[in-house]
C-alpha cells in the first residue's frame, strides 16, 4: 500500500496530533518571519533616526589646525580640491553619503537689516555606487537659500515670509527657515556648492567632507578600529586631508545596529532550537503511540525504508503546511504592524522573499530531520517488540 | 536430516531472557518440522514460551538457542531485509492482539499485506462473515469480527505458513469454530499452518499436538 495514502489516513485519524505539529511549526515560522522583517524595518528605521543626528566623519584639508579649527566652533578658511570626493568615490572609501562643503563668514543682508552669517555651500549628499541610500542632504536649488533660525531672526525674516538674503552682491530666494538646532547651523545660511564657489571665487574648492562612515564589516573580518581602517585609506589617496571621527555618534551608531542585530541572531537561536526539540518530541510521541501499528506492517512485510518512509512522508506534509502558513502569516501580520510601529520607514516595508524562503525552507528541513529520528526507531524495532506496546 | 518436502524446520531451538539479573528459560530443545497442508498446534500454559516459539518461526524474534529453517533458508542468517521479504510473501501473521490499524477501514486492513487487491480482501472479508462491513473501521467491529479480519489479513496473500498465536482466545464458540475451520481449510488447500492455542477445542482440527512445556507430541509424532 502506498505509504504517502497511509500517512494521509493516518493524520485523517489522528488530525489533533497533526495539528498541534502544524501550529508549532506554523508559530515558530511565523514569529520567526515576523522578527526577520521587523528587524529589518527596525534597522531601517534606527538607520534613518542615526542618520539624522548628522554625519560621524569630517574630512578636512590637511593643512587645517585641529585646535584652531574647534577653537573656532568647527571652522577654517583654508580649502581643498574638490575632486578629492570623486578619489573617494574611485577608491571605495569606507565612507556613504558624502556631503562636499565648502563655507564662509560672510554678511547676510535682507532690506534694512544685515548680520555676519556663515554661509555654508553644499551638494546634496552623494551615496557610494554600491551602496545606494536615499539621499541624507538633497540639494538646494541655484538661486535659493535656507536660513538657520538665529540668523533669520538676525535679519527679521520670517518663517513663511518670500524674502531674498543678498550675500556677496548675489541675491538668493529664501526656500525656507530651518527650525531651532541648538548648534552653530542656527546662524548659518545654506545654499548651493556651486553658487558658493562661485561668490566665493573659489572653483572647485571645499572647506570639508561631511560623510558616514561604513566601517563596521571591515572592522568585524580585520578586527581593526574604524579610525585605522579610514586612516589608512584616505593615506592611500591623498596626503593633502585629514579626518575627524565623531567618536560617539559613530559608536552609538556601531553599537545600536549590532545589538539589534545581535538580539534577533539570539531570538532566532532560541526559536530554531525550540523548534527542533518540539518537533522531535511531537514525532516521537506520535511513533510512540503507533508501535502496534508499526509492529504489524513490520509484521505483514514492510521493510524498513518503507516505514521510515511513513514517518518522513507525515513530518513533510505538516512541516511543508506548518511553515507556509507561518511564513506568510508572519510576514504579512509584520507588514501590517510596521506602519504603526516604524513612523519614518514602516511604508517601505515589502515582503522579503528571499528571507520567507529561507525560513520556510530551514524550518522544513528541520522538521523533516526531526521526523527522521523517531521513522528510524521505528524503522528499526524488532516487530516482536511493539506487538500490543502501544504508550 | 530434515524431511526435504518441510517447510518449516525447528531444531533445538530455545530462548532466555534476563529478568531482574534473573535468567530465565522459556523453552528449551524445541525440535519439529511441519510441511504443507499440515496443521500443528503448540498448547502450553500462559507464558510457556508459545508466542515467542511463534515469533521465531515467524523471524521475528530471534531465538537464543537453535534454527529455524523456513523453505530451505536459515531465517536468522539472513539479512533483515530478506527475511522481511519472506514474512511479506510466505507468512501469513495472526496476532493474539488483534492488530488492526485503526485508521483503515476492513478492506484496506486487508491490503497492507502484499499484493492483495480490493477484490481478494473483500472477497476473504465475505468469506468470513464481513461482506456488509468492508468499509467499517476496526472501532466499529466486535472482538469476534476483529478477530476475522485479522485473519482475512493473515491469509489472503495466500502465504506458505499461517502462524496464528491463540486466535480464538476470548472468542465465542460460534467465532472461535470458524477461525479452526478456515484454518483447517487453508491447510487442506495446500497451506501450512502453526497455531498456539490452550483450548482443547483444537484437538479435533490439528494433525498435530506439541506440548511445548513437556516437548512431546500429545496427538501425532511431527518429527
């Protein structure tokens, strides 16, 4: 008789047992998948919330006094070569959204009314072509200017006003009045890196980089700080920069991926070995519980194989049911919630097939073998000893 | 030397088990042989050995002492497979427990032995007296017809030996001279059949008696 219409029968009759088989691996899929993309929604999110403190890296001109530089609340005159953001770039620099400055102290004037301001031309920040991120800074428009809220009310612009701010003899459109920063940003006006080389007289030149680092992989494979690892590439470029590293910005960063991530590695050791061990239980009850029967398909000429075939053909079906029911559920419920619980970018979250595959398939797989284990007891009982023994 | 027309030959064979450090012997020096159309019962008190003397001419219990060959082959030197393959083909098992398996109606508890199809299990369900329950589970059955069923089982592969241990214990007068008479049939049909049994009741069916407790033939010599 076929063994895959006596396993059907068999969970025909013994549909709570199945059951409970399904819904074990149905809910440890399913809390699996769900964490898997809520984490991912979780580090997108703490990505754009550390992303949005600012940048962790500044590159400045090699020349720059360090001391003087703080001294001066993060400020020099002195520049350097633009194209050194395109050697980043060709070079692969453990760095993303690189944002090219380039400022002055200038005076501001609107109407009546002018005050010394620090005029900061920057472009929108630039990813790293293999690491594609929505832009951190995205650019000004030529022509426009946004003003910091001290500086604004320096020259009594207001927040919904349409005035100009002339700086250097040009006039620029201000696009908006940034809200209170509690940093120098406050007194500064913002516009384009171009229209600042140019009122500036100073082609393709920068004051700095401003740039996140990616070091956290490297420094994972080559047990390296992030300041060597970036130190050594930006020696291998120029001679003519220097870096500063926001020491706890990107630490606070490092460290808030890694315990997120470190936390669901863990959660998903605990689920996966939870599984195993139920699933192994529940398949060795159920042969436990059909020792006569097993005793007497041995008993009518069933060989081994067959009966293990039983027992594998039992554990395929509700492992196959049991993880794509939990798989979509999980991810579908996860979906749902992470509009509610990831304010800036629960609405990118998508189902992640790969991961849904994955979790399916290892979940299968395990379920199988744990069914494997109590198919070869069975398979290899002497008949004379199940006969009438069922537990 | 063994009768070459036998199909079964048991030589001395014996069996122990530990019990508690205990040894303890449950038959010992057990010799016969049976050929087809034979029919043998073995009578012996509860926990003589008679189940495990079955088993072992089944091949499925591995004796501690002696051989059991069945058509010529030393059952328990051959490989577990083989040895499967011949219980599928040639033996035909009739369980004191009734083993059914729950979850399959009569014909298809009749199917699992090898080779048999629909219509050879419920002709043999009818034969017995269960034409009009083919389609019943063994949950809805009485003991008696359980009893049938599993005897349906036990022959319709239509098997060399048939080894039924106490098939009409707890049975009725009425179910248990059915069993005997389509036993006793089997063999006059060319089939070979070993009961156990403690019922007197045997006498009139069997060619031979072997009282496995004293080791000698009560009704016919079968060596």
């Amino acid at each position: 008789m076929n063994p895959f219409f006596l396993a059907l029968r068999e969970l025909q009759y013994r549909w709570k047992s199945g059951l409970v088989f399904v819904l074990v691996v149905a809910s440890v899929t399913g809390a699996l998948a769900y964490f898997s993309v809520n984490d991912t929604s979780f580090q997108k999110e703490i990505g754009r919330n550390v992303r949005d403190l600012g940048s962790n890296v500044v590159i400045l001109p090699a020349k720059v006094d360090q001391y003087s530089y703080h001294l001066e609340g993060g400020y020099s005159d002195i520049t350097m070569a633009e194209n050194l953001v395109s050697q980043l770039i060709e070079h692969r620099a453990s760095l993303n959204h690189l944002i090219p400055m380039l400022e002055r102290r200038a005076m501001c004037s609107t109407g009546d009314r002018q005050s010394l301001g620090r005029v900061v031309g920057l472009s929108a920040s630039i990813a790293m072509p293999d690491r594609p991120k929505a832009p951190m800074q995205r650019s000004i428009p030529s022509g426009e200017l946004q003003l910091g809220s001290a500086l604004a009310r320096e020259l009594g612009v207001d927040r919904d006003a349409k005035a100009k701010v002339t700086i250097a003899g040009e006039v620029f459109k201000v696009q908006r009045v940034n809200r209170d920063s509690g940093t120098w940003q406050d007194s500064a006006a913002f516009i384009d890196l171009q229209s600042a080389q140019k009122i500036f007289e100073l082609p393709e030149q920068i004051s700095r980089i401003e740039a996140i680092e990616c070091t956290s992989e490297q420094c994972e494979a080559s047990g390296l700080q992030s300041a060597v690892i970036l130190n050594n590439e930006i020696a291998k470029i120029t001679d003519e920069a220097s870096f500063l590293r926001k020491e706890e910005m990107a630490q606070a960063r490092l460290s808030v991926r890694s315990v997120s991530r470190d936390n669901f590695l863990m959660l998903q050791n605990v689920l996966w070995v939870f599984l195993g061990f139920t699933v192994l239980g529940l398949a060795l009850l159920n042969s436990l519980s059909r020792k006569s029967e097993i005793g007497i398909l041995q008993a009518v000429g069933y060989g081994r194989y067959r009966i293990a075939g039983l027992f594998l053909v039992r554990s395929l079906l509700l492992s196959g049911v049991g993880a794509a029911t939990g798989v979509t559920v999980g991810m579908l419920v996860s979906i749902e919630q992470a509009n509610s619980l990831f304010v800036m970018t629960g609405q990118k979250s998508s189902l992640d097939w790969t991961v849904a595959m994955t979790i399916g398939a290892v979940a299968f797989l395990l379920a199988v073998l744990g069914g494997c284990v109590p198919a070869m007891w069975a398979a290899g009982e002497n008949p004379a000893d199940l006969i009438g023994r069922d537990s | 030397m063994s009768n070459p027309a036998s199909l079964l030959v048991v030589n001395d064979l014996g069996h122990m088990f530990s019990n508690r450090g205990r040894e303890v012997r449950v038959f010992e020096k057990c010799s016969f042989e049976l050929a087809p159309t034979q029919f043998v019962a073995v009578q012996g008190a509860s926990g003589s050995g008679k189940t495990t003397l079955l088993l072992a001419c089944g091949g499925m219990l591995a004796p501690s002492f002696g051989e059991v060959h069945f058509q010529g082959n030393n059952l328990f030197n051959l490989p577990h497979s083989q040895r499967t393959k011949i219980r599928a083909v040639s033996i035909g098992y009739l369980f004191q427990t009734l083993e059914l398996v729950p979850y399959l109606n009569l014909t298809s508890n009749v199917k699992i032995a090898t080779g048999v199809s629909s219509v050879v299990a419920n002709q043999w369900l009818d034969r017995l007296g269960l034409g009009a329950r083919c389609q019943s589970y063994p949950s809805e059955l009485s003991h008696g017809q359980r009893q049938r069923v599993a005897l349906a089982r036990a022959i319709a592969h239509r098997p060399a030996l048939v080894i039924a241990d106490e098939p009409t214990g707890n049975l009725d007068n009425q179910n248990s001279e059915l069993v005997f008479s389509v036993l006793k049939e089997y063999a006059q049909d060319g089939g070979a059949v070993l009961m156990a049994t403690h019922e007197a009741q045997t006498a009139p069916f069997a060619d031979c008696i072997i009282d496995i407790e004293n080791l000698e033939l009560l009704k016919a010599k079968a060596r």
